[in-house]
C-alpha cells in the first residue's frame, strides 16, 4: 500500500517546502500526497490533517510545526494507533527534542512512530534520553548538484559572505562590525531585512565602509546558490538567534566547498567541524570574528585546508546518503 505524504510544499519556497519537494520526489514511488499545487492556509492545512487521520494509508509526515505534528500525532493516537506503527515522521528544524521534553505526552506519542528523523545527532541523543528508540538522523540534506564545485586556493584580497537573514539575532551587526575593522578585507551582505529599522540603520553603517557592499535579497534558481557562494573565500554565520536550527545555507556552503566562521550557537558546532571545515567562534562577537577572519588571511594553507575539509564534510548532507535506509523503513 502506498503511503500519504503529509506536508507543506511550495509555494511558498522555503526551508520547510523545499525539503518536502526533494523528499516526495525521492519517495514518489512509494506515496502520494493532497492537494501538493494548491496554495496553502489555513483550511488547506486543516484540510490536510483530517485526510491524514480518516485515510486508510500509512503516513509519511513532513509537517514545519512542532505544534502541528502534536495535534495529529494526538488525533491519530486516539483513533488510528494501528497506523502510527507504519508510519514515519521527517522532523523539519532543531526544535522537536525540547518541544517533547515539554510535552510528555507529545514524547509519548513519537514513541508509537516507526521511525522519527530528524536534522541533527544532538536531537537524536536528546530523545533516546528521553526514551524514544525509534529515532534516526536526516540531517537538513540537498540534492546532489549536476556537477561538482572544486576546492580552490585563495589568493589577493580575501572576500567574505554573509547569506542570511539580515539582522542582529543572526549577527548582521557582529559581521558589520568586523568590516570596519578589517578594511583590506571585502565584506558582501545577501538577505532580506528582518525590519524596516533596522534596515535603515544597516544600511547607514555600511555606507560608511568602502569594502561593504549589500547585494539584496537572493533569488534562488536551480543549482545558483552554489555558483554564487563558490565566488568568495569564508562564509560568515555569526548567529546569536536562541532559535538557531540547522541553517541551509551551512549546507550550501559545504557543497560550494565554501568554508565558514560561524558562532559556538545550537547546532553550528555539530554542523561545522572546528579547524576542519571552518572556524567555531568561542564567543559571537566582532572581535572573535575579526581575529578568525585576519588569522585565515594571512595563512592561506590553513584556509585551503578548510575549504577541503567543507567539500569532503558535504558527503553527509546529500539526501542519496540516506535514501536506501528511508526505503528500507519504507519497506
């Protein structure tokens, strides 16, 4: 019996859609989905969480809310538990294992899963602790490009990125700061502002600074994130935003062989290897940046060494790596 796929799918394009995308044309074979090309709300949503508690199907569940996935993991539990032991869940975020050491009850209800997966080894052990057996890693995978992005060797002035979100939680400011300190060093900012204000101070700052240039908001397309991130030498990822789950563009940047500074924040030190892939700040402020970021600039072996240890550690984020065990749970 083929399985329901359960989630949100773009549009919107996001973290949460894409992932879904990649996994429902992964598993297609072995599900079908509802109502995957109509743009969602929420009475689509609603919509879709009674067709998955009255279908006779087993589920394959990739829903972006905590919330969501509680209120059908308890519907389910209520009047289809037979089904939750043929059923899977694709946790999306960094945020399931505090979420259900929340809400017992929540714990208690994955437990009835075949198999949970989720981005992370740190969520995988915090939820074994908590008792659940049934757990796997997926970490927050891409598909693997149509060709591969080579390591290469810096070399004249050093260029830096930050791709992100643009704002203080995810240390716009930090990497700003930084900028001013390092004026031999070219400093792109890409991302959307989170504010209005805080717009207009960002860019009043970085006026100031000949080596800042703020590029705008980036528009994906196919395989360009790669070709864009494979133009500069460090990534900059300075975030303090308690939130902080798995970022994607920590993902791309491995794939574009691209390596990165980021904060000792959540996930980041999991997701990069200090000294082997990139630079683990000890503490996420512009004068820890400044210092990694001169250090990598005046030894450019260390930096290439970097950009190979990025390229080799991007191997454990294609979703090839892990589709034969997703089919076997399928199986």
């Amino acid at each position: 019996m083929r399985y329901l796929y359960v989630g949100s799918f773009p549009p919107p394009y996001g973290g949460v859609t894409n992932k879904n995308e990649m996994l429902y044309a992964a598993l297609s074979d072995e599900a079908v989905s509802i109502d995957r090309k109509k743009k969602k709300g929420a009475i689509s949503d609603a919509m879709q969480l009674v067709h998955a508690v009255v279908s006779c199907r087993p589920l394959l569940i990739g829903l972006g809310s905590n919330r969501k996935l509680h209120i059908l993991s308890s519907v389910l539990r209520l009047f289809a538990k037979r089904r939750m032991k043929n059923s899977i869940v694709f946790a999306m975020g960094g945020t399931l294992h505090r979420y259900a050491e929340s809400n017992p009850e929540f714990g208690e209800c994955l437990k009835m899963y075949r198999k949970v997966y989720v981005e992370t080894q740190a969520m995988v052990d915090s939820l074994a602790n908590q008792g659940l057996r049934s757990v796997a890693l997926l970490p927050n995978c891409r598909k693997r490009p149509k060709r591969e992005f080579e390591t290469h060797r810096s070399s004249g002035k050093l260029r830096c990125v930050y791709f992100s979100l643009v704002s203080k939680e995810k240390g716009a400011d930090i990497a700003l700061g930084s900028a001013a300190l390092l004026q031999d060093v070219d400093f792109d900012f890409w991302g959307r502002f989170d504010s209005d204000e805080y717009a207009k101070e960002f860019l009043s700052k970085a006026s100031e600074l000949k080596n800042v240039s703020y590029r705008g908001v980036f528009e994906a397309n196919g395989e360009n994130v790669y070709e864009v991130l494979t133009e500069y030498d460090l990534l900059l990822f300075p975030s303090v935003w308690k939130h902080e789950g798995v970022a994607g563009v920590l993902i791309e940047a491995k794939i574009a062989a691209l390596p990165a500074i980021v904060s000792d924040n959540n996930f980041n030190s999991e997701i990069v290897e200090d000294s082997v892939e990139g630079i683990v700040l000890t503490q996420a402020d512009s004068l820890n940046l400044t210092s990694a970021i001169r250090n990598l600039d005046n030894d450019r072996d260390f930096l290439y060494s970097l950009s190979r240890g990025a390229k080799k550690s991007a191997e454990l984020y294609y979703l090839d790596s892990y589709i034969e065990d997703i089919l076997q749970d399928i199986g």
